[in-house]
C-alpha cells in the first residue's frame, strides 16, 4: 500500500517551479479554489500552496494550508502522474475539509484535460 503522507518530494517548493506553473495556461475555478497545473517530468503529482494575506490572519491562511495538504493526501490517486499543481483558495471561499475534497480532484482533472496528452 501506498504512503499517504505528505513528504517533500509531493511538494513544489522552488520558485522557480512555482514561476513555470504560472506560466502554463492551464487552470480551473469553482467557488472554493483555484488551480493552476503544468506538467513535470517526475512520475507523480505534486503540490503547491498560494495562500496570500487576503485570504485573512495567519490562522486562517495555515487552516486553509492544512486543509488543502489533507484533501490532496486523501485524493491525490485521483490525479495524472507527472503534473504540478498550485492551489489557491477562492477570495470569498469557506475553509472545509469536504468542499475541498470535493472540489480538487474535479479541477484537477479540468486543467489536466487542458494540458493535453503527455
């Protein structure tokens, strides 16, 4: 079976990662988050976190941070191998740990059908 932890190579963690994701033009919204992806070269899913100051205090900012690490734990089979994803919450949205298990692995496979075949 599978780990289900959350370690640091399901991460993205450079900028300069980050700065190819946001250049890739592939992205889906609903009322919760916003995901941007773009294909990598490793074989498995990895994730970022874009949670800014407008989002709220920095208790907010960590909840939504834990929620989304979780939900991306407990759906992360869901997603195509080799892909980077950054999330953001939706300005507006509500930090729940069933809204965002709901809505990432539906917006993931949008920008993933966006991307195209490998």
């Amino acid at each position: 079976m599978e780990s289900q932890r959350f370690r640091r190579p399901d991460r993205v963690r450079h900028q300069a990662d980050f700065d190819r994701v946001y250049q890739c033009d592939a992205f889906a919204a609903d009322d919760v988050l916003v995901v941007k992806g773009c294909r990598n070269s490793l074989g498995h899913p990895r994730l970022g976190l874009s949670v800014s100051r407008k989002v709220g205090n920095a208790v907010v900012r960590n909840r939504w941070k834990r929620l989304i690490r979780e939900a991306f734990r407990h759906t992360r089979q869901h997603f195509s191998v080799g892909v980077d994803l950054v999330v953001r919450p939706r300005r507006g949205g509500q930090p729940s740990l069933a809204a965002i298990e709901r809505s990432l692995p539906g917006l993931a496979r949008r920008v993933i059908r966006k991307l195209g075949p490998p």
